[in-house]
C-alpha cells in the first residue's frame, strides 16, 4: 500500500529518536517498501518547518520523492482556557510560497491552521513564482523567528554547553 511518511521535529531539530532532517532519506532509502512522499508535520512553527525542508530537500534524491511540509500555525499560547497560534493567513501564504521555492511539492499546515489560513496558502499556490531556496535569513526576515536554532555538529560547544545544562 501506498505511504507518505512525515516526521515531527523538535526545537532542536530532531525527531524524538535523535534523527536529523538531513538523515530522513537514508532511513527511507534503507526500507523494502519506500514512501511515494516524506517530509516533516507538527512539532514547531513555519520558520522552522522550512529549514527542516530545506535540509530535507538536500538529501531527498537518495529516495527520489517529493518532500512535504505540513507546518503549525505559529506557536500556541493559552490565552485563558484557549489555546491561540500566532499564525495569521498572510504568514501562511508567504510560508506556502517559501516551502516551494525549498523545493516542497506537498504544502500544508498542522496545529492552528483554519480554513482561512488553507484559502491564503492555496492563493499563494495558485500564484507562485519561482524564487530562491531560502536562507535561514531570509525565512527569519519574511517569516519569523526560529524557536530555537539547532547547533552545527561542527560546533564544538554544543556538547559541552548539553553537559553543562544537565548539572
């Protein structure tokens, strides 16, 4: 049967086992049945998402098929008893558009998104024109803030700073 499989990614940029965006591919490669779509859902806001897509994409032709994006609405907040993402539709659009540009060939939204926000994200489909991939500057520019920027694994502080908070 047919498969499309996403993951959620935290704020540090893995999955709950410890997977990168960047290591989805190999995973999916590795299996006798492939998915016909991979990607990332849930887990944080549109900044985020992209990046994820954008390291997705970089590795995503060992697999040979589309990525797919599903980001929040923002980040949720109680507001009272109610729960509030500070998504509106017009940061969904230019997160549509941006997913494409990252080379994203499935757009959606997760937590948050409301029909509204679909209707925005659908007419900046219908109107794409082609741009750039994205640079985490720019996402941060257009879009928002990331939650929390994932360290390289070049960075030699990263490590030490995890033990450092686990004392």
């Amino acid at each position: 049967m047919p498969y499309v499989a996403t993951c959620s990614f935290d704020t540090a940029g893995r999955t709950m086992m410890g997977l990168k965006p960047d290591g989805l591919a190999a995973v999916f490669a590795g299996l006798s049945v492939q998915p016909i779509a991979m990607g990332a859902n849930c887990g944080v806001g549109a900044s985020d998402i992209l990046v994820t897509a954008i390291e997705m994409a970089a590795t995503a032709t060992t697999v040979g098929v589309p990525i797919v994006a599903k980001g929040n609405c923002g980040i949720p907040r109680f507001e009272g008893i109610e729960i509030k993402y500070s998504g509106t539709p017009e940061l969904m659009s230019r997160y549509a558009d941006l997913a494409i540009n990252a080379g994203v060939r499935i757009v959606g939204g997760c937590c948050g998104t409301s029909p509204e926000h679909l209707a925005a994200m659908r007419l900046a489909i219908d109107n794409h024109k082609a741009g750039p991939v994205p640079t985490i500057e720019s996402i941060i520019q257009d879009i928002g803030p990331l939650t929390n920027k994932p360290p390289t694994d070049n960075d030699p502080n990263h490590r030490k700073s995890r033990r450092n908070n686990s004392q």
